[in-house]
C-alpha cells in the first residue's frame, strides 16, 4: 500500500514537472500561453494583480478627465474628451475581460477595488484644476501609459497581449489629441500659455512615478521579466519616457519642471532629477490628494449602476430561456 502511494505521488510530480518545463519552455521560445494551458499558480497571480491594477486604473481614470466633459471650450473638444473618457471604460472592459480568462471575475476584482485592497495608478489620483489638464493627462498621461504598454503587446499571455494591441492604438490618439490641445493653448494668448505651463509643472512629476518604483525597489519586476509578462524594467521605461518628452516639450514650447534635465553625452540619454519617492508611497497609502474621492466617486457609480447589472443579467436569462425552448421545439418537431 505505501509503495503504492509513493509510486503515485512520483507520477504525479513527473506530469507536474513535466507542465512545468512545457510551460518554461513556451515562455523561453517567445509562444503566447493561452487560457486553457497549464500555468503556475504564481504565473497566474502575478498576471490577475497586474491586469486587475491596470484595469482599475482604465475606469477610475475616467474620473478626472470627465470632470472637465461639460466645461470644454468648444464643441469639438467636448466631442474628443467623450470619445476619449469613452474609451478608457472601453480599455477597462478588455482588462476585465482578459482576467477573467485566468478564472477571475469582473464582479470580484470591481470588490477588491472599491474595498481598497487592490490598487490602480497613482497618478489618477491628482486634481484637474484647469482646462490644460486635460491636455497634460494626454500628452503624459497617455504618453507615460503608451510607453509602458507598447511592450505588454508583447506579452507572454496572449489575452493580455491581444487587449493591448487594440488598447495601444486607441491611446496614441489620445496622445496626440492632448498634445495638440496642448500646442494651442501654448501658441494662444499669455495666459493660455502659461496655463499649459502650469499643467505641465504639475503632471511631470506624477508621471515619471507611474512607471513604478526604482528597479532596486520593484518586487515584482525580476519574475515578471523571467516570466515576458513585463518586457522591460520600470527604469528602463521610465528613461524611454522622459527621452522621448524632452523634445516634444520643446517642440510645444514649455519647459519640463527639472533643472537637473541635461543631455548625457556619454549615456546616450536625459539625465534627470531625483524622483520624491516618499510621495509616491504617500499616495500608494492613500494619502494623495484625490484618492478619497475617487474611491467614492467609483463606489457611487457601482451602485448607481447595479439596476443596468440586472436589467442586463435578466435579459441574459430571457434570451437563454429562449433560446432552450427553440432547441426544446427543433428536437420535438
Ligand atoms: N501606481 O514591483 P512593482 C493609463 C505598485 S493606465 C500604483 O514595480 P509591477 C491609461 C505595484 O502594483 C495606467 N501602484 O510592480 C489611461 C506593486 O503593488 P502590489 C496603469 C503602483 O507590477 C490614461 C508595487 O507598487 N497602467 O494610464 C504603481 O512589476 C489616461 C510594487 O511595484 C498599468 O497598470 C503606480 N504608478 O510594475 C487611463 C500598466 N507602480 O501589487 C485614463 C500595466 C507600482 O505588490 C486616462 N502595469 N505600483 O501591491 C504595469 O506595467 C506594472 O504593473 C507597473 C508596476 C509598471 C505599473
């Protein structure tokens, strides 16, 4: 009877070892691991924390952008700001979507988010108190967002990687409205320019912090790395960013908040000054100056929202009850 546990226990730690390998080895030959393979547990965690955050931050970032919906100056940027808050519920929704095929529920993951025990961007957490906000969340924003993303398209989990294709297409749109709207106000009048500097001052800083934490800080990013979920470090990211910025800021005509930014030479790349970390961490605690707001704001809409859950949940069964008695009548007939 023993030797025949044992014999069992060592094929079943043959065909785990065995999934294991097939799945390294997927990984290491660059193939998409798809829903139905094997995965490790961690593998799966670390992917549901990553997506859930990521997708939390599509829907809580509407917030700050549509703040501004109903005082945009004209009719075409209003149209553009919906079309773009519009999206973002969009972007949410393919996040929601690509973890629920790890096995977790959109309905459990909006619970951890509004009982605070999941996290979304830092950044959303920061006021639009002007109309050139709205141009610095794109240029930034989504600038910051895109840097960040166009490596998840390539992915090692193909739902993921399939979501941020389309999502990486619909943010350099946004990316270039909110510089456009940027370049106008920093060509209009006196004001107008220095309100778009003043936006820019604000939103720089916060930005450079959504690539996350320092690589000698980042927990997650060696085993995401291994695993190609992340495909390159959050400095690494974070340099590409502030490369790719210092000209565009130029080329507006506003000046980045940083007198330590200097071209290194030797490098290749902007020097730039010291992030203030310790706000980053503040407003990871909840300490930022919207995240009170912005958790109740979504908890509102949730409950606001759950008679279109059910009016949507009771059309479901409506259509499934319909379509049983169909297959019941074909059978019958
Ligand atoms: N804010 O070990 P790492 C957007 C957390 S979408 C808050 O480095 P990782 C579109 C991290 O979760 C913006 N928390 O973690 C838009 C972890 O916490 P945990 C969102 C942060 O995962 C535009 C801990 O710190 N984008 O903007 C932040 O390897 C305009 C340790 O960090 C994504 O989510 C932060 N900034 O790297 C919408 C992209 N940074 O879980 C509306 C996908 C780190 O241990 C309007 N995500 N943390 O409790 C990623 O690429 C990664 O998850 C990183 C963090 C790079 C964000």
């Amino acid at each position: 009877m023993a030797s025949g546990t044992t014999a069992t226990a060592r094929a079943a730690q043959g065909a785990a070892a065995e999934l294991g390998a097939a799945f390294e080895a997927a990984v290491a030959a660059d193939e998409r691991i798809e829903p139905r393979d094997w995965m490790p547990d961690a593998y799966r965690a670390g992917l549901v924390r990553q997506i859930a955050q990521h997708a939390h931050s599509e829907i809580i970032g509407m917030q700050p952008e549509a703040n501004w919906i109903a005082r945009a100056p004209s009719l075409r940027r209003k149209a553009i700001l919906m079309a773009k808050v519009q999206d973002e519920a969009g972007h949410g929704l393919y996040l929601y979507g690509a973890a629920e095929t790890l096995g977790t529920s959109r309905a459990e993951l909006l619970d951890k988010l509004h009982e605070g025990r999941q996290k979304y961007s830092s950044i959303f957490n920061y006021p639009t108190l002007t109309w050139a906000d709205v141009g610095a969340i794109g240029w930034l924003v989504d600038g910051a967002a895109i840097t960040n993303q166009v490596p998840l398209c390539r992915c090692s989990y193909g739902p993921y990687a399939r979501a941020m294709v389309r999502i990486c297409k619909e943010e350099s749109f946004h990316q270039r409205q909110g510089y456009e709207l940027l370049l106008a106000l920093s060509r209009g009048t006196e004001a107008q320019h220095a309100m778009a500097q003043d936006a820019v001052d604000r939103w720089w800083w916060p930005s450079l912090m959504m690539f996350g934490p320092p690589d000698a800080e980042s927990p997650h990013s060696a085993q995401s790395m291994a695993w190609k979920i992340k495909r390159h470090s959050n400095d690494e990211l974070r340099q590409r960013f502030v490369d790719i910025c210092v000209p565009q800021a130029e080329a507006l005509g506003l000046t980045l908040p940083d007198p330590d930014l200097r071209w290194n030479e030797q490098r290749g790349h902007y020097d730039h000054g010291a992030i203030d970390w310790a706000e980053f961490h503040e407003v990871l605690k909840g300490n930022g100056p919207c995240n009170e707001q912005r958790l109740a704001q979504r908890r509102q809409a949730h409950e606001e929202g759950a008679w279109v859950r059910e009016a949507a949940a009771a059309y479901a069964a409506k259509q499934q009850r319909a379509a049983h008695r169909e297959e019941r009548e074909a059978l019958a007939s």
